[in-house]
C-alpha cells in the first residue's frame, strides 16, 4: 500500500511544531467480544495527532481505519487502551461527558454523509446545536453563514435529499462546523465524489486548515493522500500502524 | 433553567418536523388510537351519565313501595289498605298509585301510563300529558287529539294537554299522564283500587323496620325497597358495562400490539435517524426525550379527539352507535339527551391506560437503539 503514496516524504518524527491533540495509546478495539465470532479490529494502536495539522489514515479496507476513527471522535469506546484529549484520560468517561466532549470538540464528516432526509439543509446544518439549547436567530444565522461560505446559501432552504452528491457532502461539512470543534474527522470524504468535486473538497480542507481546526481524515484517494495540505499519512494494516510509513510531509 | 427551556423547545421542533416527514404513517397511528379512546371513552361517559341519571331520578323515589301479589303475581290493590297503613310506626306518608304499562300497536311500543296523585300536577278528564320520545313518535303537539283502544274494547280520545320537557327522558320518554278516573276507565279498573302504594319513610334506619312490619301486617303484598332497586340497576349497569368494557380492553390489547409492533421494528431509517443524531452529538437523554415527545403529541392528540368526539357522541348524538346495546329496556327508544356528567377519576383512567401503554410500545424499543453505540453510522 505504501507504494500508493505519491508524495511520500522523508520520516521525521522527532520535530513537533504542535502539543498532541490527541494521544492514543495500546488501543484495541474487539467486535462482539468473547462470541464465537469475535473479531478484533484494533491490535494495540499507539498514536498521537498533533493539533492545527491534517492527518490521514490509510490502508486497505478492513485495516481498521473507521473503527480507530469512531474511538478518536468518542462514537465508540476502546476494549482496551488509552485515549488522552489535551492530555486529559477520556477513556474512563460516562458516556453523558462523553457525548458533551464529541459535540464541543469533534465534528464529524460521514462517508454516506448521514443527513436526515426530509429535513431542509438548513435544519440538518442545526441539528448538533439542538441539545445545545442556544438562541434560535443565533443558531440560524450561523448555519445560514456556514453554508453561504461553502457555496449553498441558495440552496439551504432546499430537502437534503434534492441535492446533489457534492452539495450534501457541503451540508455534512457544515453540519460538523455548527459546533465550532477544533477537529474535523471525515471518513473516506472523496469516495463518493468525481475529480472535479473532490478538488472542491480539498478547497474546502485548505480553508479549515487555514481556520486552524485539526482535521483527520481516511482515504484511499491518491488525490487526497498526495495533497500538500496533509502533513501526516499514517498507514494501517490488520489493525496495526505500519512501522516506518509514518510520514510527515513538510 | 432558560437553557433547559430552550432545549425542551428545540427538542419539540426536532419532533413536529419529524411527525410531518412521515405523514403517513403517524396519520393512521392517530386514527386507530383515537378511534380507541372514542370507544373507551364512550361506553365511560355512557354507563357513567347513565347510571347518574337513574340515581338522580331513584332519589325522588318513595323509600318503599307496597305491591299485592295474587298467586305470586302483581295485583290490584284493594281499597281499605292505605288507610290500615297509616297506623305503622315510622311511616311519614303514603298514597296509591295508578301506572301501567300499554302497548300501542300503531307504533309499535310500549307506553307508560301514570295518573298523578299531587294536586299540582293533576290533570283534567279527558287530558293527557305525553313524553318527549312518544309525541315524537306520533307526531304530537300540545291541543291534538289522540284516539287510543282502551282495555274494554272502546276507542277513547284524549285531548294532549302538553309535551313533558326534556329533563330525564330516560324515565319520562313513554310516559303519559291522565286523571285517575281516566286511567280506571281507560284501564277497566274498579273504583278505589291502586297498582300499588307508595311510603314515605324519613327514618332511613327505620326502612328495614317498616319493611318487616309491613310484610307481617299484608301476608298478601310485597314491599319492594328503593335501596334494592338502585342495586339492581346498578348491577344491570356493570353487566352491561361490563360486557363493553371486555370487548373493549381486547381492543387495549390490540393495540398494544399493534403499538409494540409498530415500535419494536422500529424502521431501519428511525434507527438510523438515532444514530445520527447521536453521532452528531445529541445525548442518549435527547433522543429518548424527542421520542418522548413525539409519543406525548400522539398520545395527547388522540386522546383529546377520542375523548371530545366521544362526548360529541354521547351527549349530542344520543350515543346513537351503541345505545341499543347499552340500554335495551325501553321498546321505545329514548332518544337520549343525557346530563353532560364527567368523573375525572374516570378520564385519568381512560387517559393511564391508553396513553401509558402507548408510550411504553415505543419507547422501550427507542431506548435499547438510543443506548447503543453510534459508531454503526460510521459505515
Ligand atoms: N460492528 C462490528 N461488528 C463486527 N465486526 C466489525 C464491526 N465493525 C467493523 N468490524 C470489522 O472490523 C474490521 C475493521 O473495520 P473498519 O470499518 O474499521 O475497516 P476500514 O479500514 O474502515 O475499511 P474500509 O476501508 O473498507 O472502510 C473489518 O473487518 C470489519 O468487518
Ligand atoms: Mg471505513
């Protein structure tokens, strides 16, 4: 896999320009533990993601690059293994803090982007402020902003579902900024996309890095991975980190 | 505080906005649950009326009423009795009354026949006083003339003197009125003579008493107590009732299988619609209490309409669905204008087991598909 990566530079771990944002450490992650089909998708991950940079999980599919993903963004909880978030233990937390860190801190860009159909791109942009319970007009004109700055403003009124493939992907990208999180995590965010709309996602991925958000990403997508926008491009395979693939590209 | 009420608002916006997206289906939800409370709510407010009214209507009854029986069977009081009566202790008054029931073949019912004895309400020979259910039914109005076959074979006109009000037509629908001398004629009856005799007793201790006395003094007669005739009214109410309220707590049953059924396969786009909300960061609690409040708009909904269109029914329509079920004394039917009576007791009742069962169906499935992890989202 490692031959996929175009624009691989040399391995330089020891210069951190950043504090880690996020600190895993020994990480495993079984399915239906102690069943006959038990399956254990993370074999002891140790990794750190430093803040205000772009970072990309690849690997090939099954590598365990979703399952890690959901455990740094608090969707699902380790079997096993240490999660820190600015140096605080996260792993033994409720699921009530939990929930509340994922909210302030993560926003998530979905591959099937998840937007509740029916709904207009306005109010799905809204949904994570809900339980937020702010002021409404506020909360308006902040999704109303986000999509205008993504190019949607004329079609925030619209249902979901009547968008296209690269408009509701803008919509799930606004959705996971309504919160204002200072990590962005897109799974595999130009899978469902042609060349021209990808390109116009890793636009988009210029302006969060410039807003300073620390953004991670999974891809198999030369065109993503390649990108000078990312700094990291950690591969995985079984459920491990390939040694030595751990890239930084300056 | 405000934040909490902020909340709460968006919560229920989330949820009318989500009731909207399926139309559909939460349209017949509220059809089927509404027609349940109707039903429920109609046999309650029904029996409940019902059984108000003839209470109402029993306490103006006289404490003890003294019937001749001949050979087991009802008879003719002879004259001499009322006077031997009044020498019993512990009776405050009593008088003979005229009743009878005829069978007016034109129509097809049973009339009530009654002389009354009061002053004030005497009538004059040849006068009648006609319900409200019968002068419907014969097209009466006060100054026509109605012919009847009297007993002897005779065609005997009466001259109707008035309409009886509305009030209590439960018990005043067939009923006509006329003087004694035209009931005894009417009837072929010789002078003197009663259907039976009504007692005034003010002692309520003392019914027992007087009822003891009565039967050793008149071997002959019977004293039928106004306090066994509540009960037996009240027992054919609940064995009514009872027999709605079986057929109706099935229908309960169906509907919480229908409700677990509709809620436990919970549709794949509700359980998916839960995990993104929890993914984008809605707490288990918020997705619980959106449901929450999309069960209580439905529950809510349903039972007002159930319940106001069961009123409707039952005080307006005369319960025209299922009177003949409930009632079935009167040949005649009464069409009812029952007192609008409402025990609250009874709609929290309607409303604990209607609404409650509901909420129960659906949110237990909601809960076990809000506690498990959104990761499921992911792929
Ligand atoms: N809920 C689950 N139950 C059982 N096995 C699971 C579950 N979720 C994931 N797995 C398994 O864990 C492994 C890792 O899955 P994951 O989705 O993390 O892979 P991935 O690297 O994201 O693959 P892809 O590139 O295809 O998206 C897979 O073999 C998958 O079948
Ligand atoms: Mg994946």
């Amino acid at each position: 896999m490692s031959g996929a990566l175009p624009a691989m530079k040399t391995v330089n771990t020891a210069v951190r320009e950043t504090a880690p944002m996020i600190e895993l450490k020994d990480i495993h992650k079984a399915f239906n533990q102690g069943q006959h089909n038990e399956f254990r998708a993370l074999k002891g991950i140790d990794l750190e993601l430093p803040e205000k940079q772009v970072t990309v999980l690849c690997g090939p599919s099954g590598s365990g690059k979703t399952s890690l993903l959901s455990i740094i963004g608090c969707l699902s909880r380790p079997t096993s293994g240490r999660v820190r978030l600015r140096g605080r233990d996260i792993s033994g937390l409720p699921e009530r803090f939990l929930t509340d860190i994922r909210r302030r801190t993560f926003g998530f860009v979905f591959q099937q982007f998840n937007l509740i159909k029916g709904m207009s791109a306005l109010e799905n942009v809204m949904l994570p402020a809900y339980p937020l319970g702010g002021d409404w007009r506020q909360l308006r004109d902040a999704a109303e902003r986000l999509l205008a700055e993504l190019k949607l403003g004329h079609r925030s009124a619209a249902r979901v579902e009547w968008l296209s493939g690269g408009e509701q992907q803008r919509v799930a990208i606004a959705r996971a900024l309504i919160n204002a999180p200072d990590v962005i995590i897109a799974d595999e965010p130009t899978a469902n996309l042609d060349t021209a709309l990808s390109l116009e996602f890793m636009g988009i991925l210029e302006k969060l890095v410039d807003d300073g958000k620390t953004v991670l990403l999974t891809s198999h997508d030369p065109l993503v991975v390649g990108s000078s926008l990312v700094q990291r491009v950690v591969e995985m395979r079984d459920g491990r980190i390939v040694p030595h693939v751990y890239v930084e590209t300056a | 505080m405000k934040i909490w009420i902020e909340k709460q608002k968006y919560l229920i916006d989330y949820t009318l906005a989500s009731l909207a997206r399926r139309k559909v289906k939460n349209a017949g939800l509220l059809v089927v649950y509404s027609v349940l409370v109707f039903v429920l709510a109609s046999v309650m407010l029904f029996t409940h009326a019902l059984r108000h009214e003839a209470r109402t209507v029993l306490e103006g009854a006289p404490e003890v009423v003294l019937q001749r029986m001949v050979a087991g069977r009802h008879d003719l009081i002879p004259p001499g009795y009322l006077e031997r009566l009044g020498r019993i202790r512990g009776v405050q008054s009593q008088e003979g009354r005229l009743w009878g029931y005829y069978y007016d073949s034109v129509v097809k019912a049973n009339y009530t026949f009654m002389a009354p004895n009061t002053e004030a309400e005497a009538i004059a020979p040849g006068n009648i006083v006609v319900g409200p259910a019968m002068a419907r039914v014969r097209g009466l109005a006060a100054g026509d003339v109605l012919t009847l076959r009297a007993y002897t074979g005779k065609l005997t006109r009466f001259t109707v003197a008035r309409i009886l009000p509305q009030d209590s037509e439960l018990v005043s629908a067939d009923l006509v009125l006329m003087s004694s001398d035209d009931f005894r004629s009417f009837f072929d009856m010789p002078a003197g003579h009663f259907t039976d005799i009504a007692l005034r007793v003010a002692n309520p201790q003392e019914v027992r008493n007087v009822a003891a006395k009565l039967a050793a003094q008149f071997p002959d007669s019977r004293p039928i107590l106004r306090e066994e005739i509540l009960r037996t009214y009240e027992s054919i109410f609940n064995w009514r009732e009872g027999i709605v309220l079986l057929l109706s707590s099935l229908a309960v049953l169906a509907f919480v299988i229908f409700a677990w059924d509709k809620a436990s396969g919970l549709a794949a786009d509700e359980k998916r619609e839960i995990g993104i909300l929890k993914a984008i960061g809605w707490e288990t609690g918020d997705v619980i209490r959106m449901k929450f409040w999309e069960a209580a708009l439905i529950s809510v909904f349903a039972f007002l309409i159930g319940y106001l269109a069961a009123y409707v029914h039952v005080f307006h329509l005369a319960s025209a669905l299922f009177a003949p079920v409930l009632k079935g004394w009167a040949v005649l039917y009464p069409r009812f204008k029952l007192s609008p009576v409402i025990d609250g007791l009874q709609v929290a009742t309607l409303f604990f087991f209607t609404v409650f069962p509901y909420a129960a169906a659906t949110l237990v499935p909601i809960w076990r598909a809000a506690i498990t992890d959104p990761d499921a989202v992911m792929r």
